[in-house]
C-alpha cells in the first residue's frame, strides 16, 4: 500500500508549508510598515543626506563670494 502513503506524505509537507505561509502572512499583517521601514528610511535621510545637501548648498555660497570678489579684482 505505498501508494496511499505518498499523498498523505505531501499533504503532511503541504500543511507544513501552508503553516508557514500563514505565519508569514499573519507578520505581515501585523507589522507596521511606517516604523519599520519609512521611520529608518528617514533617519538615513536626516544624518546622511541632509548635512551632504548643506555641505553642497554652503560650497557654492563660499564659491560664488570668492568668483565676485574675483571679477571684481580683475575689472580694476
């Protein structure tokens, strides 16, 4: 009667799968998307980007000063 055995055999595994699936989709449910990944996503942002954007922002401020003064030089 092996050939009643194997159906029971993949049942058992497809049970063990759909139980997992199902663990799955319950965390999932459960998580809340904002704090766990947009709240990180921001803190990147805020200790990342922001002061390479301020860095940037304050370069081209020092640079175009230094370009006036230059052409100013220059004209005289």
């Amino acid at each position: 009667m092996a050939t009643h055995e194997k159906p029971n055999e993949i049942d058992d595994s497809n049970s063990v799968v759909n139980i997992f699936i199902d663990f799955i989709k319950d965390e999932l449910l459960k998580s809340d998307i904002r704090s766990e990944i947009v709240g990180p996503l921001l803190m990147y942002l805020l200790y990342y980007i922001i002061p390479f954007v301020i860095t940037i922002i304050l370069l081209n401020f020092v640079l175009t000063i230094l370009a006036v003064f230059i052409v100013f030089y220059v004209c005289k």
